[in-house]
C-alpha cells in the first residue's frame, strides 16, 4: 500500500481541484479524502507543495510498431502488400523495449493508443497499452479499442500506379468492405437457425464484424476537410461508431463536426509541414474545436512528434487560445474516453488504476518539473 499526502489534486473528474490524500492498494486508487488514516505497513509520500494528475494518454501514436530512428527493421507500422487488411491486430508488432516507452513515461504518458500506420484503407486494429513492461500482453489495458481506416494522401501515395490512385477509389474499397462484412454478419446469424447456411471463414471479414456491429469504432486518419466529411459520410451511410484522427482542417466544418458529434484526436501540430494535406495545421485548432463543444484529445503521432512533447503539444494549445482546463482533459479524461477505457484510467478517482504525475508546478510549461510518475501504483524511475 502507498498513501501520497497533502498534494493538490486535479482530479479531472466532478471533484475538481482538490488538496487531499490518494491512498493505492493493490495498483489502485482505494481512497481519496483529506487526512486519510495510515495504514499498516503503507508507505508514505509526502506531496505538500506537489500538483498531481492523472497519467497523460495519448490516444493516437505508433510506438511499439515504428521505432524511432531505425528504419525498415523498426517500422511495422503499415503492410503495404494490400490495402485492405483489417485482419492484422497492433498488439502482434508492439515492442516494449522501444526507448520510446520509457521516454514516454519519463513525461508523465502513462498509457497509449498505438496501431497500425495509415498507408492502407484499412490497416488493423489499434491497442490501448500502459507504457511500463517488457511483454504487451502484460501492458494491454484494452486490446481492441478501434479498427484504423484511412482517407486522403497516404492511401494514394502508398498504392499509386497499382490499385488505389484517387480518393474516390479510397471511399470506394473501404465501402465494399463494410458491404461484405454486413452481408457476412447477416449469413452468420442466420446460420444460427440453419447451420447449413454458414459461410465460409473469411479472416478479414471475421475482424470486420465489431465494426459492423457497433462494437469496435472505426479510427479514420483524415486531415483535410473533404476527407473528414467523406469519412462522417460514410459511418452515417452504414450506421458506425467513428473516432476522427487528425482533423487538421476540422476548424473549417465545425458544424458537420458537431452533427456528428464523435471523438476528435487533434494533431500533431508540433512539425513541420511535411505534405500538402496538412498546409492549414494550426495550434488554434484543438481550442477552437474544443470552444465549440466537442470532446478534444491532443495527440503526438509519436514518432512523428516524440511523445515526450505531449503536455508541451498541450500547452500550445493554451497559448493559442485553448481553455486550461480544457487542454488538460484533452492529455487525460478525453483520450480514456476516446479509447473507450474511462472506466480504468484518465481521472482520479477511487477504483480506478493508480497512473499518477507528480509536479512542481503546471505540467502544461516547459518550466516545471515532473517529481514522480506511477504506473498501476508503483513508482517508475
């Protein structure tokens, strides 16, 4: 058991801002309250003159799949054989001794979403991982949170000259798919009446079916307006959950945004403009969506921009017009909830899982110092 002391609490939940105690048993928050008895055998952290946060997440980045600074050997981020493969899960390419882990954690990122890259129309599934271990399935906080799909440069780029040169045939392929998986999900339940009528296995027909039922969203990389709008377009067409990736031109269709009211992972903005698509990339955007009311995460893409830079990310935001409070929800409780895992981590809150940050001073500047950071209560140096 560990009982931290006296710190001031950002609990990112209905309480507030608060100076308590955080008592953890067993990797989890078991109690907050204000002088909290000391139980036996409990070790003691006195946090007086400390700010504590919920671990940050980010909900849309590759480490574990594309190492940074490694080349072919440590990209296994896109199987650019076929443009259709949603049969291929994340958690099958995760390496744990990625340095980008402990960079990660060393800044207070305590859990991730990483998957595949964004080259193919559908390229697999993403997982919500902790940044501390040496084995992914000891990590996985969840291990399907959505199914990645992608519109605009990269799947043009990646399949030009071979089966994929415009947008059209973008939209075209990832609507055949869902086509199919529906005409598969309607054979397999009424297979259960007449087993005679089962179909044949298709693998990548079976991965579709969370998608097609509603209960896996589809995780949609697209930066420009027109591709954001065709990816809302084609989750209404066939009655899908949806997360919007990117949104580099969001600020240009905030009312179809907010008629569609889904999950936004805005970034990265803090790179050079490496392709046309992202010619309007603006630190404004995520305040100026955020303003608008829809629920806000700021993302890194790491290894794009290193996940080290998250809070940082952050605090550029503020500066360029984001509400305080709002930038911190969107490193923490927004991105749990835009993984579907607020039930585990994003807030503290008694019972859920003990991912704290601990600093001097307010994470979101580039003067204050992270004191400790814990994964599932322990302490990580």
């Amino acid at each position: 058991m560990r009982l931290i002391q006296n710190g001031k609490l950002h609990t990112m939940a209905d309480q507030g801002t608060i100076i308590a105690d955080i008592l953890i048993d067993n990797g989890k928050i078991a109690a907050i309250g204000e002088q909290l008895e000391v139980p036996s055998e409990c070790e003691v952290m006195d946090a007086s003159g400390l700010d504590i946060y919920p671990g940050f997440i980010d909900c849309h980045c590759h480490i574990g799949l594309y190492e940074d600074g490694i080349g072919f050997e440590g990209n296994d981020t896109n199987e650019s054989t076929d443009p259709i493969t949603p049969q291929l899960r994340g958690i099958d390419a995760i390496n744990p001794f990625d340095p980008s882990f402990k960079e990660a954690v060393r800044a207070g990122v305590t859990t991730i979403g990483t998957g595949p890259g964004s080259a193919n129309v559908v390229g697999g599934t993403f997982a919500a991982v902790k940044t501390v271990g040496t084995c992914v399935d000891e990590m996985i906080v969840k291990e399907a949170v959505a199914m990645k799909c992608a519109f605009g440069e990269n799947p043009k780029r990646c399949y030009q000259g071979k089966n994929n040169n415009t947008r059209m045939a973008t939209a075209a392929k990832l609507r055949e798919l869902l086509f199919k998986a529906n005409e598969y999900s309607m054979k397999l339940s009424e297979a259960q009446q007449d087993p005679a009528k089962r179909p044949a296995f298709d693998m990548k027909l079976n991965a579709m079916l969370p998608v097609v039922r509603k209960q896996l969203p589809l995780k949609a990389h697209a930066h420009r307006a027109d591709d954001i709008c065709t990816a809302i377009r084609i989750a209404k067409e066939f009655d899908l959950k949806l997360t919007l990736e990117h949104v580099t031109e969001g600020q240009f269709i905030i009312p179809q945004l907010q008629a569609a009211n889904v999950p936004l992972a805005v970034g990265p903005n803090l790179h050079a403009n490496s392709k046309f698509e992202i010619r309007n990339m603006t630190f404004t955007t995520p305040g100026v969506l955020s303003k608008a009311g829809l629920q806000v995460s700021i993302v890194t893409d790491a290894p794009i921009v290193p996940l080290k830079y998250l809070a940082m990310s952050a605090g550029l935001a503020v500066k360029s017009g984001m509400d305080h409070e709002e930038a911190l929800k969107a490193i923490t409780i927004n991105p749990a909830k835009h993984l579907g895992i607020e039930d585990r981590v994003g807030s503290l809150e008694v019972g859920k899982d003990a991912d704290i940050v601990m600093t001097d001073g307010d994470p979101l500047t580039i003067f204050t110092t992270i004191r400790h950071v814990l994964v599932n209560g322990e302490i990580v140096d």
